[in-house]
C-alpha cells in the first residue's frame, strides 16, 4: 500500500481526542486546525461532545466516514483495543503514539507483534508505536504532538525533516525555521514496527515539493526501502542527508566475529550510504549546515574555490580551510589576472585568493567588478565572499546586491563567510547563503560538492536478501583453500601428507621449497605454536619439521590428520581478501593490508555486492598502501585485477548462500598476480 | 624594555590626530575618551587648536611632556620624519599604522629597515608598521582604530586577543562579546618589524586580570619571546590558544629538500605548541568555541563525560561524539547506578548516558535529583546535560538552577547541549557554558581537556639559536656513516674497497654476506641504477657483481672512488632517522618509518630538541605502525631505545652546528637494536 493516505488523509481521526490543546491528544487537533487542513477530523472520546469547536464522538463506529487515518493517543493499555477497531473499520493506518512497545522488555515486544499481527492481517498500516507523529506542512495534516510547532511556527517549504527519534526530528525543524528555511514535512516514525523511515522517505522525496531530505536513524533494519528512496532521490536530484547514530546489535555481534572485527557494521552503514548517494553526516551541525547551499539548485560542479575577501587573513584562513576539507583553491587564467589587476588598486592581490583590502571602504563597488572576473573564470567552480569586518563606511547592502547579481548570472555557489550578523542579514536578503567563518563556509561547499559528486556516481542497485542461515562448521585450511580454488581465487599448489615420504616426494615437484603446515581446523593460531614452518629447502629440513609438528601436535593432544605441504609462494605484500553474510545487508567483503597489519594497524575497505573491478581499484586507491597499487618510485604496481579476482571469488561463495564467512590471509600480491597463502571458510547452513 | 608603557601608558601621542571620530587619526582619541583612559592624551595635528574638546599641538615638541606612546596614524611617506622626531625627543614606544611598508616591495622593506634602525639606535619600540594597533580596556588605553569597537561596545574582561592581522584580532573579539564575554585586551601587531606578537603576549599573559589568552599569526619568526609568553603562562593557568595560518617561505624553502618534504615548516609549529603547551586551534571556530569553559576556573580533569538528557536520540549522539572527538563515555559505579534508579522512573536508563525521558516534564526535579549521583560518581570527569527539546510544561529555570547548584558543588566542567536559544539564554544566566549542538559540546570539553593536560606535561625549554650557516657539500655514504657512527649510530661493518680482491678478503669476514654499493655522492638515488648488489654469499657472486657496478658507473661517466663492501644487516623493520636545521627553530628531528613508505605513505613525526628517550618513545607510538614498538601479537616490540640513539646522535650532529641535514634511511630495527644501512649527511659552513 502506498503511504498517501499517511501524508494526504481525507479524514483523520482522533482516539484519545483532548480539549487541552496542550496535550498529546489535543496538539494534532489544534495544528490541523491552525494550517488549515482541508480533510475531516474526527476526535474521538466517550466524555465529550465538542473538542476544540468540532463534533466529538464516543467511538470509531459513530464516526460518520471510515477516516484515512487514526491517530491513537490512547494510554498504552487502550492501545490494541484501538487498533482492533481500526482493523475492523477499515481504517488505511494508524499512527501509535503511546510508548512502551518494542523499545522496552518482551511483554512491549510481545504487545507490539501483536499490534502488528491485526494489522496485516486487515492490510493497515500502523506507524509506531513510540511515534511522535507525521507532519505534512503543505496540506496542514498535522498528524503530530511536538510541542516545537508551538515553540517556532510553521512555514511550509522544500526541506522533509525523517527521523525515527521525535526530538530528532524537531531540532533540524528548529535548526532550519530559525535560520527562516521552510520545512514541508517533519515525520517521527518511532519504534518502526512497519512503517520505517526508508518506505517513508521513498513516499516523501516523491513529493514534488521537496529538495532537500534530513534523515535520522538509530537503526537501518531496512536497507531495501531506503535504496529505494535514494533511487527516486537521485532521479529527482533530491539530495538525502542520513545522520546514522549509534550502532546495532546485529553489528555488535557481527565485531565479535574475526573478519566482523574488521567491518564493524558502522563501516557498513558508510558503504551503503556511499552506494546510494546518500551523505552520511557526522552529527547534527553537519546534517543541517549546508542546507541553504542545497536549496538554490545549483549544478554539481568541481571541487575549485576562489576567495574574495576585504581580510587578507580571511584569505589565508579560508585558502588553509580549502585545503584542510579537501576543495581547491581555483588558478585564475592569465586573462582572469589581468582583468583583476585593471579593477583593484595596486596593493590589493590579483591572485586567488583576492584581498580587495580596505580600498572596499573607498570603493563599494570594487566587490561588483571583481566578481564577474574572478567568479566568472572557468577554472572556478565555487566561491567564497569573506567579509571579517564591516562597520562605518562599509555598504554592506550594495555588497550583497553585487554579489546577488553576479551569483543569478553565474549559476556557481557563492556563499558568505562573516561573523557579524547584519552583514550575513544582508546578504541572506538576496539569497545567498551565509555562514558565521570561512571554516563551515569552506566546510559546507565540500560537503555539497561531495555530496554532488556522490549522487552522480552512486551504483544504486539492490539489496541482496539471503535466506535465513546460521553459521556451521569452521573448514582446515586445506579445505579452505579448496573452496576459494574453486572460484577462481589462486592458491599455491599444495598436497596433505600423511607422512615424511610422501612430503619429500612433493619437494621433488616445489623448485623454490615448500612449506609445513598442521591442518587442523581445532588449532586457529598454528604460527603462535610452531606449526608452520616456511623455506624448506632440503630433505632434511623437510624430515626434521615435519617431525617437529607431529610432536607439537602429539603435545597439544591435537589429532593427527596429516600435514598440509605448499609450494613456497614468491614474496610479494601481504594483503587480506576476506567477507561475511551481514544479517541485514547480505554479503559484504573485505580488501585491505594483510598479515600483521590486519589487527594492529587496520587499513582495509568494505565493499557490498555486487561490485565491479572499479570498485576494488577504487577501494585498494583509498587505503593506505594505495600507492603500491599506483607503483612507487618506478616499481611496478601491485596487481589490482588478481585482487578483485579473490575479492569476486568470496563474494560469490557468500552469495551463493553456504558460507558465513571467508578469510584469505594473506594474499601474496605482486604485480604479477595474486596467490592465497592461507585461509578460513565457515560454513553456514539453513535455519 | 617591557611594553608596559604600551600598555599602560601614562600619556599619548596622537600624529595625524582628527576632529573626525570615524577617520583612523580620529577613532583612538574618541576610544580613549568614552573608555576613560586616565592617562594625558596629546593630539598632534598643525591644521587644528583643539580635537574632540582636547588641546591640539602643532608638533611633538609643543607637547608639554614626553608621551610615552605615540601613535602615528600619518600616511606612510611621513612616517619615516615622525618616527626621527618620536626618537629625538624620547618616546618609549610608537605604534605605526600606515601600510606600505614590509609587506609590500623591496622599497617598503627598506623603509620598515630604515625605520628600525632610528627606533632601535635610540631604545625606542615600534609596533607595527601596518598596525590597526593596541587596546587595553583595562585602563582605556585605546590605541587602536578598529571600527568593530563600534559595532559592539567593549566591556573588559578575562580575555585577551593578540594578532598580527587586524581583521582576526576583532573577529575573536566579536564573537566573543556577542557570547556577552568580557574582553580585556584586543591588540593587532601589524608587521611585527620589532615588537612581535610573542613578546606581546609574554607581557599581556603576566596581566593578572587575563585569564584566557587567543592568539592569530601568519608567521611565527620570533619563537623564543612566544615560548617565554607560553612559560608565563603556564606558571599562571592561563591557557593559551593559538590559529597559525598559512605556509611561511622559510617553510616552503625546507619543503624542497628531501628532508623538509618530510617536515613541512607546518608540522614544526604543531611541535613547538605542542612542548609549550599552547594549543593549536584548526580555524575561527576553534579560536573561540571553549572560551567559556576555560574561564570557569575548572581544574585539569580526566576524560570520561557523563551524559544526561530528556532525549534517547541525544544520548546516543552524544556518546558518538564522545568516541569522534577522543573523550570516554564515563562507567558509573555500581553504587552511581543504584542511586540513579532509585530517582529515576523504570522506564529511564540508570546507566550512562541518562535518558530522563520526557518524564522531566511530569518531575522538573529529576534533573537535579540525578546530576548529584551521575555527576558525583568518582568516575565521571565532566558532564553534559542535552536538552533537545522544550516547550509547553518544562520549567527550564528550574533546570538551569539546579544545575548551577550542582555544578557549584561538583567543581568540574558541567555544559549544557540546547538548539533552543531560550534554553541556552536560561543556563547562561546560571553561568554554565552552553553550545547549540552535542557535537560542538562534546569538541569544547575534549578542546580543554587536551589543552590542560598539554599544558601540564610541556616540557617548554629556550630554543636553540643557531650561528648562522647554509647548506654544504654532501658526504657520500661511507663518510655520512663515519659521520653519524662517531655519535653513536650503530652502522653495519664496512670497508671501501678499490678492487675486486679487497672485497673477496671483506667477504672472508663477513659470515651473512655483504652488499656491495656504488660509493658516490654524485648519485642520489643508487638502487634504481642498479648500483646496490645485496645478498651476495659467494666469491663468484662478489666478483660478478663488483664489475657490474664498475661498469654501470663507467656508463654513467662517474668517477670511480671505490665501491663500499657492508656486511648484510639482519632483516628488520626499516625505519627513518632524519633532521635538518630550521631557520627559526633549530635542530628538527624527525623520525618515522623508513623505506619506499618515506615518500608515498609517509608516517613520520617531527621532534625539537631537546628531546630525551620518553619523548621518542611518545613519538613512535604516535605513529601508525606505533603497536610494532608495543609488541603485536606477541612479538617482541622493536628497540625503541635504539632508535632513541639514532634520533640523539642526529640531533647533536645538528646542534653542533657542521651539518645541515641529515638522513638515515633505512634504519634497520629489530626488537634487539637498530642499525644504520644507508645514510646521507649534508654539510653546513658558517656565514
């Protein structure tokens, strides 16, 4: 069912309807009345007759119309009754506000499966319980309690503020409204029982009305939902900015894992947003920072600033931010320098940055002329008015109405850097976005060219839904290794022997020597024991280690199931493909530094199916050792292609469903090829 | 001198003084005025008997005493005849305004040279040229002509802003009373031609009235008087913050050398904050955003932070931020938790961070009742209270009080998080610092925490001025290895050797083997011509590869002094020891690991000297493969103490003053010591 009858009713009704237009049960009614909703509203209260100046009725059944949408702000205990009459009725769906659901012990959750259980079965949707409500600004369905509509008044406009939490979703709402931003909707899903904030935000970026879409989430046990909200995001070039908090249980247990270790589910939710073009803000300042950049519609252009300041420290300052956020202080052409030079006097820089100096003070319109040159030049794709100091003789207003001009003709970004409020007053006038310093100035340009960026290369695609399983048993290595072979993944040529003869033999096959292993799934550190032992060269050497694992093993009362022989690998980096099933996410593999490196000093990328061979070279370029992968100094890069290939060979074994987990560590790369030297299977069997 | 008489002149001289409030020679008479400056003020100006209501001389010598200051607010071609007649008459100190001077040409620098010179040749100060100038709001002495002194009026206080550049001395200042913060000193140095923001700052930090001190610089030439300031300051409490932006040419020039690519001019002021205990804002926004938890007075505490809020979402926000900004989430104590629940309601989480829930709204004493268990326990080193959300119903005076109480008590930082500016306004008035977001909270306790405890473990210390010199020949590896060897580098066994016969009889000596390299300093980079032969075992391998070299160096039309025979060194970790001597602060020693990693993934740290073993040690976990010095996975941790010799065998080569630079690299590190494999030394001759 689409969710319009959430975000359009034509009726709505109220259980649990109040007088006190103070309370949870009267706020709706008084908001709904106060933006001009168009539809019906029905309270709903045994005790009353009149609610608020409206007919109240005593049941659903007396109300006249079967309405779209009940909003049940009944004590927890009324709240299953509600919705059995809800369900019976035929109501569309019920917004729940009442706590103590899910969020608390298993009596909640029981309650909550309940709730939900009578709910699918009539086909209502239920959003909730623990919801504050939904708020659509455009048509005044106000179908919500937060007292913050009170606290700074609504005016409808194109930004949607989603949140699981209620007071997350009203401190963007006051961030935006007390900067004068318009928000068209401000929805607070709860405990997401059914309705989540992904489905909900796919009905919303539809929404021709919406530019910009503020996310918050605590938990994202929905990913298929909000890839299809990015998709319909992306089409529109609606940005989605997802403040993601805290971590999950599911990502909790999955670190415990060895490989989980690795991909805390945190870096999960990172690649995802990535996939999708969504931004993932750190916190709530970067959630809403660069809202007003968004909201002018301008192009996705490159990363090249140009500063025109009246401080030369600004220019210092905002040409330091630039490079610490990762933009570029734009070049101007030779013909942009001259032009620059004719209009300021002769102390001021002609180079970006442009320090116009205090001659601003002489000459107002000095701004005006310089902008067209500086801004104008096709080697800026951004730009930045610093403005530290204005005071006596500054005209400020002819300042921003240069600058106004300039940005109308230009279609680049061009923000306002100044800590005085009157001067960012006027320039927020004429539409241009402010900010207090050069810092969140450069700061949230980056973000938007980022973010831009992002949304262009975004894969999309969707979520792969594995069926239920749980992990089995851990394969040795030579088992390992042969299910790796089996996808394409290079291993060394190799051979269990059952004794001293039959490894001597296969020294007479390994030209370059071999090496000796105990094969045992029940010993996982075998190098912390003396079991392996490399660089044999002899029959001696292989006799004696052969020998001397037999006894370490007879001493750990490990049983002898014979010794894994391995030709000597040539040396190359020590990498580490590996993988899991993530719960919610399905496959998801790992490319990063192997050997010591993988614990100690981690360097590694996540990467969800499915991916391509640029997608590898693009997360192996972002690690630290991404060089390698360059060539340093003339030698030869590391092979990227025999890396995907492992990389594409886990995937596979955990997509097709039998395997939990997969470790190649290490993966000898050179610039030849790659060869797994060692590596860990867990199998998974269905549930 | 001191630059009391700046600071607290007893008379001052006004050239270029006007009737004219708002012109430069007219502001500073008006701020002394309506500041209340107790001391004689003498406007100088020939055209004009009386400025603003004040006696006006036509000259210096009309004026019936001798200023102690004079401020000389005349176009720049008078300076020069103002500054004789200043000196004649015995003047202590001038502030020169006009620009034009060592910013700009070679003739501005001769004429700030030549200025310098009358100045210094009679005992007379100059601040500036290019100043905006000083101002002490403590007494009034108003020697500046900011026009942001209009813009929001002074009122004095524990602040001190100290700046080379004009705009950023009243940018802090600004936002700073905007926040209804007191400012005590507000003073922009100009050029710094002979009183430098360092030596102002010593004298400013003494004031017993300033309790907080922020400083903006474009280039730090003067490290010796700020690491005087930053001493006084230590001594006193007050912290001092400093923005140093920018790039200075002397930072540029050792940029081009291979070591100075290492130790960008940048990360040597990162050190010398560090060793002074000066902390290093990034932009603006750092500059100011603690101000107003330093200036509670608030010991140097721990890092773990109790949170306690009315929203689930900001508790978990800010236990995120917690871990971003490198802060603890603090563990309550059994007893802690007990005692919360008893106060709060079932449904609230005892644990830390708090969530009240919206029960604050039925109980406004919660808050109260729980910060003295949560904000008490022994494990908690600060506190944030997050209040999202407030409306209808919640007595936030009553919060905000009960919060002072507590805080009052508990004698450790306690902030409040509020998007709501009444909020804030409400907890302000109770004197607790407040931040609109939980991130810019969170950033502000973890700000004071580092700092303060930067400031208690500053070793501080003079810096060493060297003898001027400049760069001289470069050794070729067998005499940069005699070089560093005299100091105590372990080096590899070596030997010159003029034919293949002599290298044989090494061989002989040399049970693992020897590397044979060209000996050369005329080739930099000898691996990639093939002029580095390792691992050579046999009499056949020695001969073949001695002619190799021969002949490769034949073909390169390079003389042959001999090829260096070195007995293999056993494999290690290859590190870099390295330094160079930094024009303005001395011997610089940076070490880090070694190898192709130097270049293309550099993981390195800077050190000043002096330096002792702990400060190696603590420079070496710092970086990213600091767990190899700790021991990973059970191996033995690599020597730290030998890389500590290398470093201090580097540092006195530097300090002697006979060598300009020096490289090891790489050094071979084991968990048993370090042995030099290669180095290069570039001499240093005096000048």
């Amino acid at each position: 069912m689409s969710l319009q009858a959430l975000l359009n009713p034509s009726s709505v009704a109220i259980f649990g309807a109040s007088q006190n237009p103070k309370k949870v049960g009267g706020r709706p009614i008084r908001f709904m009345l106060e933006q001009g909703f168009k539809g019906d509203i029905y309270p709903i209260n045994p005790g009353r007759e009149v609610v608020q100046g409206l007919t109240c009725y005593p049941d659903l059944a007396s109300v006249p119309t079967v309405p779209d949408v009940a909003i049940v702000a009944v004590g927890q205990d009324l709240v299953l009754g509600t919705i059995r009459d809800c369900a019976d009725r035929g109501v569309k769906a019920c917004i729940v506000m009442a706590s103590g659901f899910g969020e608390t012990g298993e009596a909640g959750r029981a309650a909550q499966a309940e709730m939900l259980e009578v709910a699918r079965a009539a086909g209502m949707r239920i959003v909730g319980p623990n919801s504050q409500g939904l708020a659509n600004f455009n048509n005044g369905a106000i179908l919500n309690f937060s007292t913050m509509f009170v606290e700074i008044p609504p005016e409808t406009g194109p930004i949607a503020c989603i949140s699981q939490s209620g007071g997350m979703s009203v401190v963007p709402y006051h961030m935006l409204r007390q900067r004068g931003l318009g928000i068209g909707h401000c929805h607070a899903t709860g405990n997401d029982a059914d309705v989540t904030v992904g489905e909900l935000a796919a009905e919303v970026v539809a929404d021709p009305s919406v530019k910009l879409c503020l996310i918050y989430l605590e938990k994202l046990q929905d990913p298929t939902h909000l890839a299809r909200a990015a998709k319909i995001a992306r089409e529109r070039g609606v940005p989605i900015i997802a403040l993601k908090s805290g971590r999950s249980p599911d990502g909790q247990r999955a670190a415990q894992s060895h490989t989980g270790a690795i991909a805390s589910e945190d870096r999960i939710v990172d690649a995802f947003f990535e996939r999708h073009g969504i931004w993932r803000a750190e916190g709530t300042e970067a959630l809403v920072e660069a809202a007003e950049i968004y909201l002018q519609g301008w192009a996705a252009g490159g990363r090249r600033v140009a500063v025109v300041s009246n401080s030369g420290a600004t220019c210092v300052l905002s040409a330091d931010a630039i490079e610490r956020y990762g933009l570029e202080l734009a070049v101007f052409s030779s013909e942009t320098e001259a032009a620059v030079r004719d209009v300021l006097p002769d102390f001021a820089a002609s180079r970006n940055p442009i320090d116009i100096t205090a001659a601003l003070l002489t000459d107002s319109g000095l701004l005006g002329k310089v902008l067209p040159h500086a801004g104008g030049d096709d080697g800026v794709d951004m730009i930045i008015i610093g403005i530290p100091v204005s005071g006596e003789g500054y005209d400020v207003d002819s300042f921003a109405r240069d600058t106004a001009a300039f940005a109308k003709k230009a279609k680049k970004p061009v923000v306002l850097a100044a800590p005085q409020d009157k001067v960012r007053k006027a320039f927020a006038a004429y539409g241009i976005p402010t900010f207090e310093t050069e810092d969140a100035a450069v700061r949230a340009l980056a973000q938007f060219s980022n973010h831009r960026s992002l949304m262009q290369k975004a894969a999309g695609g969707d979520i792969v839904v594995m069926t239920p399983g749980k992990a089995g048993e851990t394969l040795d290595e030579n088992r390992s290794l042969d299910r790796i072979a089996q996808r394409g993944v290079a291993v060394a040529n190799r051979e269990i022997c059952k004794d001293v003869a039959q490894a001597l033999a296969f020294l007479e096959v390994a030209p370059n020597g071999i090496v000796l292993k105990a094969n045992s799934s029940l010993v996982p550190h075998k190098s912390e024991h003396g079991l392996v032992r490399v660089g044999l060269n002899t029959a001696d050497q292989v006799e004696s280690n052969f020998r001397a694992i037999q006894d370490k093993l007879a001493d750990m009362n490990v049983p002898f199931e014979g010794i894994l022989a391995a030709e000597m690998v040539p040396s190359g980096h020590e990498m580490v493909v590996g993988g899991y099933l993530d719960p919610v996410f399905g496959p998801v593999v790992v490319v990063g530094e192997g050997g010591i490196a993988v614990e100690a000093m981690p360097d590694n990328r996540l990467l969800l199916t499915p991916f391509d061979e640029n997608d590898v070279a693009s997360a192996l370029s972002k690690l630290r050792i991404g060089p390698l992968f360059a060539g340093v100094r003339g030698a030869a890069p590391l092979n990227t292609e025999a890396v995907f290939a492992a990389a594409r060979g886990v995937a596979e074994l955990l997509t097709e469903g039998s395997v939990q987990s997969v470790d190649i560590n290490p993966l000898i790369t050179t610039p030849q090829g790659a060869i797994a030297a060692d590596a860990l299977v867990e199998q998974r069997t269905p549930i």
